[in-house]
C-alpha cells in the first residue's frame, strides 16, 4: 500500500475510463495534483505517462479491457503490473480503488464496495462511464465518470480529492460538456 498519510494535506485527481485517450482539458485541469488515481480501463501506457507529467505520482488498477492481448507487445511489461485493486494511505483516511465490474457488472453495488473495503474511508470505482459521488454512507463510493472520449455521458469528466488530516475530504466534481463549457460542483 502506498502510504502517504504522514502529509498534513494532499491533491487528488481521479480518473478512469479513458480507453487510450484522455481529454486535455482533463490534463491541464488536474495539473499541480501530487497524485493521480486511475480507476481502469486506461488502454495504453501512453495514458500514465501523461498522468505523471501532470501529478508526479500515479496509482491505477486494470479495467475489464485492460488484458495483455489489448495492449501493444512493447507495454506488456507495464501492463503486467497493474494490479486489480490498490489502497492508498492519505491524510485522514485510506482510499480503496478498484474498476468495480465484479460488483456487478451494469450497475456496481455500493453495499458489496463498501462490505469489500470496509476499512477504507471512501471507494473509487470506473466501468460505468456515470460520475458518482455516495456519500451518504461509510465509506464514500465515488466514480469519476470518463476521462476519454468514449460514453462520456455529456462530456469528459474527472474527480479532485483534497484530503487533510486537520479536515473534511473535500471533492470537486468537474465536467467537460460536450459542445464547450465546464461545470465544476464540490461535492
């Protein structure tokens, strides 16, 4: 587990579904992040490399189309790694990141997220393509949308997590709307 709770506060940006391209508007949004999460389906390495020019730090899990035969002979040794869940230890909490397809396929329940990874103070999840913010039960079950261009259900999205030890998680929920425009809401 990545810990970096000793921090007194951190920026988070999240990410997920990006299927081998991620929106610019996303990259230059979630600059000066220490960190970027990476909720699967990410395509192809191009996409963390550009993650870490923007955060410095990436932690991501593999998609359900994150399998060594989708990803190009000269990446299987990043592939490989790429794990099917990760924790991340952060000011005030540990976050939980998983894709969220063996939850149920459609429709990930937030209930077997939240009996998985009972520990955790929130939960991060892809699949869908549908930005979630759950915050009406422990842990939080969030979803930052799609980050790419493909069912990006009204334009590519993404999360931002300031956590602190001395305060509440805060999380800005920020849409790219397809046609122009940002819409940008804390959550």
């Amino acid at each position: 587990m990545l810990d970096l709770s000793s921090k007194s506060d951190i920026r988070v940006a999240i990410v997920s579904d990006t299927h081998c391209f991620i929106d610019p508007r996303i990259v230059e949004t979630i600059q000066g992040c220490e960190l970027a999460l990476h909720a699967g389906d990410i395509g192809k390495k191009h996409i963390l490399e550009t993650l870490k020019q923007a955060c410095g730090l990436v932690v991501c899990v593999r998609g359900n189309n994150d399998m060594e035969a989708t990803w190009s002979d000269d990446e299987q040794d990043v592939i490989s790694q790429i794990k099917i869940t990760e924790k991340i230890g952060l000011p005030g909490g540990v976050i939980a990141l998983e894709h969220g397809e063996h939850h149920g396929f459609h429709t990930p329940s937030h209930d077997s997220l939240r009996e998985k990874f009972s520990d955790a103070k929130m939960i991060v999840y892809g699949h869908t393509h549908q930005k979630v913010v759950d915050r009406f039960a422990y842990p939080w079950v969030v979803n930052p949308g799609a980050a790419g261009r493909t069912r990006t259900r009204g334009g590519a999205s993404c999360l931002i997590l300031t956590a602190s030890s001395s305060a509440e998680w805060a999380i800005e929920k920020i849409r790219f709307v397809d046609g122009g425009g940002v819409f940008r809401e804390v959550a």
